[in-house]
C-alpha cells in the first residue's frame, strides 16, 4: 500500500510537468505546421484563421459568460487581446523569414525585459546580458548564405513586444476575469487578426479545402496547450512554470529541424542556449513562489 501511494505522489508530481511540456511542444508544432497555410494565405492569414478558430474553441471549452465579473474594468482585457494579437501576427511573419527556433528566441527577449526592467538584482543584469549575448550569436552569421532577414529579426522583436505586453495586461485581466480571461482575449486577437488576415488573402482565406488544416493549426497551437497548461498552472508554483516556459525555443529548434528542415549554424544553436538559460534565470529571479490558480497563473504564460 505504501508503494502504491508513493507511485501515486510520484505521478502527481510529474503529470504537471509533463503537462507543461507537452503544451510547449505542441505550440511549436502547430507553428510548424502553420507555415503549411502560407503559400495560400500568407502569414497574417494564418494567423487570422489560427487566432478566430483557436478563440471559437476556448470559449466552446471554457464557456466564459459563467460567472462573469460585474463592474470589471474591461481596459486590461482589450489590452490583453490586443497585445496577443500582435504578438501570434508578428510572430508569424517572422518564421516566414526566419527558422522557428532563432524566432522563437528572439521574441523570448519580450518576456526577459519585463522580468528586468526596474530589478535592483545584480542577477538580473547578468540574465540581461546573457540575453544579449544570445541574440549577438544569432545574428551575428558570418556566411552570406545564413544571414537573417532583417525584416523577420525585426518582426521577431515585434513579436516579443507584443508578448511583454500580453504579461503585464495578462496579470491584470486574469485577475479581474479568471477563467474567462483567456477564450475572450484569444477572441479579441481574432477580430483584429481576421480581417488584416482577409485583407491581404482575399478569398482564399474562407476556401473550403484550407479549414481542416486550419482547424488543426488552431487545435494543437491554442485549445490544446491552452488545456494542459489550465492543469499544469493549478498543480505547481508558477515560479516553477516560469522558469520551465525558458525551454521552449529548444521545441521551436526540434520542430524547425524535424517538421520544417531548418538548420542552425553552431553559433546560433549557442544563441538559443543562451536567450533559454538568460529567460529561465530571470523567471526563477524575479516570479513568486505562490501557488497560483486556473487562469491567474495563466496570465504569466506565453501567449498560446
């Protein structure tokens, strides 16, 4: 009987982890994926159909008019779905020029400037610059034939705006709309990324033969992780969340390679290490140890 329930604490332990894990991997995989709908609508109509699919099946998941807050203040939401919106359309006009992972890296850097900004901590200086060191390793390719498109850098870094935007709205929003927080503001992104998304696909963004892709793109990139991180987030610290999201441009690394066939130079591969230990270290400097719950905690997450 002893055994049996130590197996038991044992899983309950590592089933979050797993959880939070599996949700990365699953936003890099329908990012992967994603590019499958740009030779028909392009970027920013992948991810008008992404974020409007994606929305519709939250709020048939979460249901979020139970127990809406009366008297709420509604700016930190809008703000929120704002703030998504231009991080998931930043971020995928910038894997139309760049491999996923170096992508996924840079707009890593969005989330380490709100972890840093205004810290007194020695520390935080030190993740600072191994951030920038990271991003020094990859750009800085010395072969003609590996350079990265300036435009897709600089959309990347868009991307991280928009996702340090996404934090500082998120604790605001989750903690006024719990639940309800993350199918409206995915909502919100929608009507804005829709029609930007229609404006330059035209038709072919509501062509019959693109909605099962579509569906699954929205599918595996936001109702799943979404999902798995509602169960990780109630069962473990969000320090620990925190620091464990620092791994997730390795995932965009492994789909790009695996899903995409993109390769890195070695001082690039070293760019990710970087920016992923910079972006653990100062989560694990900086967040709280507090156990916190359902959608609260998911306002820390990345914008999936």
């Amino acid at each position: 009987m002893t055994d049996r329930n130590g197996s038991a604490n044992r899983l309950g332990v590592m089933l979050p982890f797993m959880a939070a894990i599996a949700a990365m991997a699953s936003f890099q995989v329908g990012a992967a994926l994603a590019k499958g709908l740009y030779p028909a609508v392009g970027a920013l109509g992948a991810a008008g159909l992404r974020l409007s699919l994606g929305a519709a099946m939250l709020i048939l998941l979460v249901r979020p008019w139970r127990g809406w807050p009366r008297g709420a203040r509604l700016a930190p939401l809008v703000g929120l779905g704002v703030c998504t919106g231009m991080a998931v359309m930043m971020f995928y006009l910038a894997i139309a020029r760049l491999p996923l992972g170096i992508a996924i890296s840079l707009q890593f850097l969005g989330p380490l400037a709100v972890a840093v900004t205004g810290s007194r901590k020695a520390s935080d200086l030190l993740w600072a610059a191994l951030g920038a060191i990271g991003v020094w390793s990859l750009v800085a390719t010395h072969s003609s034939s590996q350079a990265l498109d300036p435009v897709g850098i600089a959309c990347a870094l868009a991307a991280g705006a928009g996702w340090g935007g996404y934090i500082i709205c998120g604790r605001l929003a989750g903690a006024a709309f719990g639940s309800a927080t993350a199918p409206v503001a995915t909502a919100i992104a929608g009507l804005i990324a829709l029609p930007v998304g229609a404006m330059t696909a035209g038709p072919a963004l509501f062509s019959p033969p693109l909605l099962p892709l579509a569906l699954l793109v929205a599918l595996i990139s936001t109702a799943i992780p979404f999902s798995l991180e509602v169960y990780a987030l109630t069962r473990m610290p969000a320090r620990t969340f925190a620091v464990l999201t620092s791994i997730e441009p390795a995932f965009g690394v492994l789909s790009g390679f695996f899903l995409l066939h993109e390769n890195l130079a070695p001082l690039q591969i070293i760019g990710v290490v970087s920016v992923m230990t910079a972006a653990g270290g100062a989560a694990w400097s900086s967040a709280n140890e507090t156990r916190q719950a359902g959608a609260s905690a998911l306002a820390n997450a990345p914008p999936t």
